[in-house]
C-alpha cells in the first residue's frame, strides 16, 4: 500500500519551489511553501498568482481553481510549520552541503511516516538520503522549469528507497499531469546528464572562438529546430547551476569530457548568472537582449 499523500511542503520559494508549490495547489494538494526569507516567499506568492492568472487568461484553468489553488497554499518561514506534512520537497541552492543541513534540521520536525524529497538536478540521492533518518523514505522528485508548463519529472530513488516511497511519489506526480522518467541515481539523471554537456559544449565554441554568441544558439535553433540556443538555455537555467551540475559530472563520472569550460567558470565568477542577476551570455538590462561578447 502506498502511502497517501494529502498535504505538500515545499521548501525554497524560488523559481522551482514556486513552481511545485502551483501544480500542488491547482491539483488539490494543501501546500506549505517555506523560505528563511519573508520576501522571497511573497515574490513566490506573486510569480504563482500572476502565472495562474496567465493560465485562466488563456482558459487552461477557470477562475475559482485560481481561488481555490492559491488558498491552499500557507507560507512559512520555519522549518516546524511542516511538521504535519505528508511529503516535502527541497528546491535550495545545488550544494550538496546546503541541502544536507537542510534535511537533518527537517527530520528532527517531521513526522516520522513523512516521505522526504529533493528537487535536486544531479545530486546523489543515496548521499542525501544518508543526512536524513529515513532513508527508506527519501526520493529524488525533480522537476523541469519552468514547473506549471513542462510535463516531465524524473523519479530517482537512492539504494534504500522503499517500494511504498517510490510508488506514493509515483502516484503524487501523476495526479499533477506530469509524466514520469524513473532513473538511477547517477550523477545528473538523465536530463541533465545529456542536456548540460551539450551546453558546456556550446559555451567551449565561444571560448574557442568557433562562432559567437548570436551564430551558436541561431545554429542550434535553425539547425536543429531547437526552441531555445543553448546559451540562452544556460542564461535560463542560471550559469550557477549549470556549473554546478558540471561539476557534479566531472567529479562523479572522473571523465574529462565533462570538465567544466573555463569560461563558464569565469561568468560565474564575475556574477554574471544569467537573466537572475540581468548579466550572462546575454546582458538583460535594457529593452532588448544583447549578447554580452
């Protein structure tokens, strides 16, 4: 018997963790939406209010399930306001160090019968479930961006987790529409272990000065009817996670066809993460995207 899954915490308001906290909400889930920053989870609360907006605007949901979604959802600014939750997702930054201090601090709130997740993008989940004392009942649940309007999540499960975790996450992830992949825990998944060395190796044609910015991403989307260019993919992603997922890759796999290209090394050096901070591949601060060389 999998276990039922009612009421949803969601750690991190953010891009992602604003995202889940939508989906949640408009598929009936009561949500609690956590962040350390009361700001963050009003700008979080914003994003959801004005992309249900959106969705009733182009009539894919009517106005009362706007109402109804955003009035499941509770903000909390501390972890033991999800205490009562049947599942919790971690969406924080990827550093493993982050979300391991993250799940020992939850565990020591949460109910003991309460499934725990991370959204992570290429983290070991066998690692992560070793920081919390329920390994049995610790899943990767990552999802795509932006969340309200891609379909897939990858269901990951460490060495321990349990057939009744796997099957409620399973079950979970259905009733908000998506579609799931299962993939083992290796390092990025499957998504991100061939999406972001193709990226890498987009950035290593403008380091090596094969083409630039502008002609990279025109190929890739004429060429190869891609909906984004890669770099502009990275600018979207943010050039942090991008590296950091790299990084994941290079470390865990040992194979330098993974190393990191020095010049997303270098943009993340300088701040410039992409339309988050307004500087990346492209320079976001006026009218008009421009590449920034």
């Amino acid at each position: 018997m999998a276990a039922v899954i009612k009421k949803v915490g969601v750690i991190g308001a953010g891009q992602m963790g604003n995202g889940i906290a939508h989906v949640a909400a408009l598929a009936g889930f009561d949500v609690v939406l956590n962040d350390v920053s009361a700001d963050r989870l009003k700008s979080g609360m914003a994003t959801i209010n004005g992309n249900l907006a959106r969705q009733v605007s182009k009539k894919a949901v009517s106005e009362d399930d706007k109402t109804k979604a955003m009035a499941r959802i509770k903000l909390a600014e501390k972890l033991d306001d999800l205490a009562d939750c049947d599942l919790v997702i971690e969406t924080a930054v990827e550093k493993e160090e982050v979300k391991r201090k993250i799940f020992h601090e939850l565990c020591a709130v949460l109910k003991p019968e309460a499934i725990v997740a991370s959204d992570t993008s290429s983290i070991s989940i066998t690692r992560l479930a070793a920081a919390t004392d329920r390994p049995e009942r610790f899943i990767g649940i990552h999802f795509m961006n932006p969340v309200p309007l891609m379909e897939l999540v990858e269901l990951i499960r460490g060495i321990a987790t349990d057939d009744q975790t796997f099957e409620a996450s399973k079950e979970f992830v259905s009733k908000l529409g998506k579609q799931v992949a299962v993939s083992e825990d290796f390092p990025a998944f499957i998504v991100n272990r061939i999406l972001l060395p193709m990226i890498n190796e987009a950035i290593y044609t403008l380091y090596e000065g094969v083409g630039n910015v502008e002609a990279i991403d025109a190929a890739m989307k004429l060429g190869a009817h891609h909906p984004m260019g890669p770099l502009e993919l990275a600018d979207f992603i943010g050039l942090d996670t991008c590296l950091s997922i790299m990084q994941v890759l290079h470390e865990g796999l040992a194979d330098s066809k993974y190393r990191p290209c020095p010049l997303l090394v270098k943009y993340v050096e300088a701040g410039w993460l992409g339309r988050k901070t307004q500087r990346g591949f492209y320079d976001y601060r006026g009218a008009k995207p421009v590449p920034t060389r």
